[in-house]
C-alpha cells in the first residue's frame, strides 16, 4: 500500500526531535556514555518498590531493580516486555495477517497509547488534514467527533441496524461521493472519504455487534475505495456469546486496518493504558506525535499491567475475558428485565450483544431531548443521555437515548427505570 495518501500535513512533525533520537541510540550501542538526556538523578527518585494487591490476593512486586529501570522516561511505545504481551494477546485473537509480514510499512506493529481516546487523538493528528471526510458509525462516541472536528476535518455517519454497520449504504456513500458532499462543503472543499472510524463490537451507544460476514463486505468496499479502517474496541472482550466475531484486524491482508484496545474495561479507567496496532508506517508517525506530547505513558500504568498480565499468563487472559463476559451479560439481563417491566409500549429495542449499553427508542415522540431538561432531570432525579449527543447529524431530532448499565447498582436501577418511565409518559410530546 502506498501510505503517502493517508499521512497528514502535520506528519512531518512528528520527526523525534534530536535529544530523543541520541538518548535512544546510545540505549542501542552498549558500553555507551550517554550525557544528552535531561534526567533527573535516580538518587532523587522517592520511590524505591511497590506492590499492588489484586482482589483475588495476588500481590504484584515491583522490586528495587525494576523501579530502577522505569522511573526515567521511557519510549513512547511502550515496555518491550509488555509490547510482547500485546503480541501475544493479538496473535491468540486475532492472528494479523500482516503479524511478521515482510518490513514494507505494511507490516504489523504496536504501540501502547494514553486510552484508546489518546490513542485516536495522536492518530488524528497523523492522518487528517483540513477538510478531510471520515466515515462514522451514523451514532457515534461524542469524544470521537471532537476529535475529528478539532482537525478542521468533518465527519459523515453511515447507517447502522442490528447487525453494526450496513456495507450497501457504506458503498452508496462512497458512489455517490460528488453528490453527497455537496451539502456537506458549505463552500468548502471536502476531500473524498479515506478514513472510516467504526465501533464493531457493543457499538457506543446501539450495544450491536458488526457481523462476520459483514466485515468482510466492509473490508472488500475498503479496498475498492482504498480506505483505511480504525477499529476502535474498547468493548472487544465485553461479548456476551460463546465464541468472539472475528476483527477487522484478523481480516487484514493490505495493512489497512489501524486497530484500537482499551484497559479501561479489561482492568481500570484511570489508569489511561491501552494500545494501537497495525501498519508501522502508520504506527511510526503516530509514535513521533507523543514522542513530542505526553513523551511515555505512566510507568506505573505500564508496569502495573506487565505484572498483571504476567501474573494471568494467557489462559488466565482468555478466562478474565471470560468473567466480564459472563459479568456484563448479567447486567444486561437484570436491566432489560426491568424495562420490560416498566418501560414496555413506552419504548422499543434491541437486546445488546455485547458491551455496557442498551439503547431505548422512545415511542410516539421523534425527539427525546426533553429528557436532558435540567429542571426535569432535577425533579425526576434519573439521567441519562438522549440520542442527538451521539448522531453525526445534528440537524435532525431523535427518539433515542442510551443507558448505561455497567456501574449503576441493581438496587439503584431498580429505583431508577420506573422513575425513568414516570419521566417519559408526564413529558413526552405526542405526535399529532
């Protein structure tokens, strides 16, 4: 692939600038002596150990040794020990084709980034310009739409239905580009799509899964079109059934898939872990951005999730897997019995198939915005999101709204649906 077309005009940029490079060489020439860097002194450092406790009772050390070696900073890739991980996860998942391909940009590689947000937004930066299109899911992650606008770039959604991402309207966008982008442009120039961003598993806010065979039809449109496709998972392991769709990733046979994995839901929100992957000529300027941003992520981010990794081995990875799996499924199962209960002929919709979301559409009204009235919300006390937040058209209304159903406790959501339900039937405007 020629990845000349994608890289942005900001990617010259992303160059590390020369204390970066000299540090890193003399780490590759050994016996070096290295005075380039502005280190503080590892005498300075507070810190000398840790340990975390996990909630089976598993104690994870990080000795003197260690703190040693991962108070200064680091690459902005990451831990090579944990980047073997990520190798190891991947190759279990989802097998690249492009894992150990001939070293021609197209080639597999990963790098740790700062969530899977920070992630996208140094991706952002190394392959959008002005007035770029990219493709989105039609309801999409708001983060994800500032993002895009914060490039001076603009997005259009592409339908979903029960079964993720529909391929027809995709390649109808993409024929009848000219005509479309019309409205679009507002006296710009828009530039033709070459990026789509999707959410295929436990999509943010549908909870739909993209099918197997639809993924297929996708990457083919992407190769007639010559797209890059950023698969943005953060809910990969979240799915509820026995075996795991397939990825775009594992379809990948160009090195046109950029592939996004989050620990937020794995492990812990806070801790900003989680990783990209996918063709190093992509990965490499991305890698120059926070090179020059956030420099590394968090040491203790990283080492904390080395050691828990190394802790689990991969069998003990599939069965975390496994556990939240079983644990979210749960949830849903406990909320969708209670909107049965409470909210049926109120509103319609389909049973999630994997993540923390389900997504209600509110019957007899077409606009669900009453339901962020911050007086109503006060008097009702129940919150949640209406659908207009997530669309990539903002000049429509929307009878949806996403609840979300990983945190709230059962007791509370007990409380919460009817109240839910007492809220939409006093307020809802009728259609006439």
């Amino acid at each position: 692939m020629d990845y000349k077309r994608f890289l942005s005009n900001f990617s010259e940029a992303s160059e590390l600038y020369m204390i970066r490079k000299m540090v890193y060489l003399s780490w590759s020439v050994p016996g070096s002596v290295e005075i380039a860097s502005g280190m503080p002194n590892p005498e300075t450092v507070p810190f000398s150990s840790a340990t975390f406790k996990c909630k089976d009772g598993t104690e994870l050390h990080v000795d003197e040794d260690t703190m040693r070696k991962i108070t200064p900073y680091q690459r902005p890739r990451g831990m090579d020990d944990l980047l073997k991980w990520i190798s190891v996860i991947h190759k279990d998942f989802h097998n690249p084709p492009k894992m150990g391909a001939a070293k021609d940009g197209s080639q597999w590689g990963a790098s740790v980034c700062p969530g899977a947000l920070g992630g996208m937004d140094f991706l952002f930066q190394a392959i959008l310009k002005e007035n770029d299109v990219v493709l989105l899911d039609e309801f999409a992650f708001g983060g994800t739409k500032k993002l895009i606008r914060k490039m001076k770039s603009v997005y259009l959604g592409v339908p979903i239905d029960e079964e993720g991402l529909v391929p027809e309207k995709l390649r109808d966008i993409l024929n009848r580009w000219e005509e479309l982008s019309a409205p679009i442009a507002n006296g710009r120039k828009m530039n033709k799509p070459k990026v789509l961003v999707t959410t295929p598993v436990g999509q943010n806010p549908t909870g739909v899964n993209t099918t197997r065979e639809r993924k297929q039809e996708i990457y083919k449109i992407a190769q007639e079109y010559d797209l890059l496709i950023v698969e943005d998972d953060p809910y990969y392991y979240l799915q509820y059934g026995k075996t795991y769709i397939p990825s775009y990733q594992s379809l990948d046979v160009d090195g046109r898939v950029i592939r996004l994995d989050s620990m937020s839901k794995f492990m812990i929100p806070s801790m900003r872990l989680g990783w990209m992957t996918g063709p190093e000529a992509i990965l490499e300027r991305v890698i120059g951005f926070m090179g020059c941003s956030c420099m590394s992520l968090s040491c203790f981010s990283e080492i904390a999730t080395l050691k828990y990794f190394d802790s689990l081995g991969l069998e003990g990875f599939r069965n975390r897997a496994k556990y939240l799996s079983d644990f979210y499924k749960e949830r849903r199962d406990m909320v969708e019995g209670l909107v049965k209960t409470h909210l049926r002929g109120i509103v319609s919709w389909t049973t999630p198939t994997a993540g923390m979301y389900i997504w209600l559409n509110l019957l007899n009204t077409d606009d669900s915005m009453f339901l962020a009235d911050e007086e109503l919300c006060r008097k009702y006390k129940v919150f949640v999101v209406p659908g207009i937040d997530f669309a990539c058209d903002s000049s429509k209304t929307y009878s949806q709204v996403r609840l979300c159903f990983a945190r709230t406790t059962q007791a509370d959501f007990e409380k919460g649906i009817p109240l839910l339900a007492r809220f939409i039937t006093e307020n809802i405007t009728r259609k006439v």
